[in-house]
C-alpha cells in the first residue's frame, strides 16, 4: 500500500490506517491532523485518501527514523537515570510512611490501654456520693469533740481539733 515519494527526503506516501498505524495514534487523530493541516493529504485514484509521513516519525521502523544527536541521546539517558532513581525513592518512602503509620497505631493502641488503667486506678473502690461524703465528715468531728461552752476560752483551734483551711495557711489569715 505504501509508496516512498522520496528516498533521500524520507517521505511515505501512506493510507490512513497505515499512517495510524505508523504513528501509534488512531485513525481519528490522523484525520484531526489533516484537517488542522499538519499533515498533506492527496485523493488517490482509487478513492482512497493518502497522507503523507516523515519517515523520521514512523514509531513502527525504528531504523528508518533519523538518528539523534549524542548529546541528545546522553540527556536522554540522564534523565531515564534520575527518573530511576525518583521511582526507588518513592518506595523507600512509602514503605517507610507505611512503617510509621503502623508505629503510630501501635502507640495509639498502647495509650489507650494505659489510659484505661490510669482510670481504674483512679476510681473510688466504694461509691459515696458528694453529698454524703460532706455529711458523714461534718457529723464525725461534731461526735468526737465536745463543744466547750461559750465563755469558757478555749477554742478547737487552740487545742488542735479545729482544721484551718489550707487557704488561711497559705494567706496567713
């Protein structure tokens, strides 16, 4: 199907599927370009339409496209190298996020735990209400100690029986 136009030029005069099919896109894509006018296109005799291609991007001959100059070719090469090295680094790293979310689960499960026996060691053995626990420590001391009667001059705090607020010792009062 495939007719060379020029041999030292390097142009192919191809169908549309062929030059798909050269190229590596779809026929769509051709038909696009000729319509942008990128590529020339010549009504054959038979009905068919013909595109022309550049040998040098022809995808299914590699030894017909036009060599690259070396330096090109080592930048190439340069970059495949460091594009290498990217894709290694961004396994390292995601291995290692992995590892840390597990450390981290592992702490947060640990925490958990602690905290849960933090506050069974808090909780009260016998369950007293606040009010009651105000009501039998105001009856206690009121029991034990007899009141003096007025007048008689010596008071709890005097004889040690009375606490004084921590407030009253901090301030002095």
């Amino acid at each position: 199907m495939s007719e060379h136009v020029g041999q030292d030029s390097g142009i192919l005069r191809v169908t549309i599927r062929e030059a798909a099919a050269r190229l590596g896109v779809t026929e769509a894509a051709i038909r696009k370009r000729i319509q942008r006018g990128s590529l020339d296109k010549e009504m054959g005799e038979d009905g068919r339409v013909y595109v022309y291609l550049d040998l040098s991007h022809d995808k299914s001959h590699p030894e017909s496209q036009i060599h690259r100059d070396p330096l090109v070719e080592e930048l190439i090469e340069e970059l495949r190298d460091r594009v290498a090295y990217l894709e290694r680094s961004l396994e390292r790293r995601s291995v290692e996020a992995e590892r840390y979310q597990q450390i981290v689960a592992g702490l947060t499960q640990t925490n958990n735990q602690l905290s849960a026996r933090v506050l069974a060691l808090e909780a009260p053995t016998e369950p007293t209400g606040p009010a009651e626990g105000r009501e039998e420590a105001a009856q206690a001391p009121a029991e034990a100690t007899p009141t003096p009667a007025p007048g008689q001059g010596t008071t709890g705090a005097e004889n040690g029986s009375e606490r004084v607020p921590w407030w009253r010792r901090m301030l002095g009062r």
